[in-house]
C-alpha cells in the first residue's frame, strides 16, 4: 500500500482520500490478544511467589512482536491501521491486509472489556455496521478509548468522500 507523502502538503498530515490514501493512526495488538495466555499470565504475576513464572509465560507473546522483524517471521504480528479511506487488520513484516471496513461502511464502534482489560490497559473494539452486525473485531487494543475516538472522527471527517474513490 502506497501512502501519501505527508511533507509535501500545504497543510501537514491533511490530504483527501481522493487523491491519495494517508496513515491517520496504527496501534499493535497487544498480549491480551491471547485472553487464555494472558488470563493465567496476569494471576500469576499478582501473586510474589509465581510471578517469574508469569513473565516467563508471557515472553513468546513479546518476543512474537519483536521477531516480527525478522525476515520469514513477520506473519506474527498483527497491526490495526487507520487511513483516511478505511480500517484494516495488517499482518506482517511487510504488512498485508487480512481484513479491512471502508470508513463509510462503519456505523459504531464499541469497546469489549474483559478480566484482563485493565491489568494490560487494552480492550477489544468492535466495529458495527449499519444493521448493527460486527463488521471487524479488533482484539487487544492498546488504550482502546482512544483508538475508538480516531475511528470515529475518521469516520466523520472522510467517510463521506470514501464513496468517490
């Protein structure tokens, strides 16, 4: 995916969906993409004697984004990318998309909490159409609040111009 130059506008950052599609915003998937990994991992860490045995645990699901880097691994990461034209799963060193929701095609969007919510500070988005069927289900959402906030005024600033495209 090609993306629009963003120090070459007049206005920095600002370019319509009809010329050019621009990053608004990219979050990684966190550990609490894994709610059975990550559910043992956090009663383990809470406790003073089994918490090692916590980190341990959790340490394939760090290095899983980390060795996302490396040639022939990159399959293991998952990005949730937000553009003036759509959102998208990502997989990939070099991201390729497994999944994507144009922005005019999103009615809501709504945070699902689990045990694990606030411990990791994530939270899984859901993504709802107009008849108020789950379009796209992001899990493990970094400071889901804020994510959701920057779809929705997508949403609102480009959706409308998405048609054009």
């Amino acid at each position: 995916m090609a993306l629009a130059r963003l120090d070459s506008l007049p206005v920095h950052g600002v370019v319509p969906p009809q010329l050019q599609e621009a990053l608004i915003r990219e979050v990684w998937a966190t550990v609490a993409a894994q709610p059975i990994v990550a559910s043992l991992a956090r009663q383990l860490i809470r406790s003073v004697v089994f918490a090692p045995l916590g980190w341990l645990l959790l340490a394939p699901l760090w290095a899983k984004r980390l060795l996302g880097f490396l040639p022939g691994l990159g399959f293991l990461t998952v990005r949730y990318t937000l553009t003036n034209r759509r959102l998208m799963i990502r997989t990939g060193m070099k991201p390729r998309t497994q999944a994507e929701l144009p922005l005019d095609q999103i009615a809501s969007v709504r945070i699902r909490t689990d045990v694990n919510s606030r411990f990791y500070l994530t939270g899984d988005l859901e993504i709802l159409r107009d008849d108020g069927s789950v379009a796209l289900t992001l899990r493990g959402v970094p400071e889901p609040e804020s994510f959701r906030q920057a779809i929705l005024q997508a949403r609102e600033a480009w959706g409308p111009y998405v048609r054009s495209v």
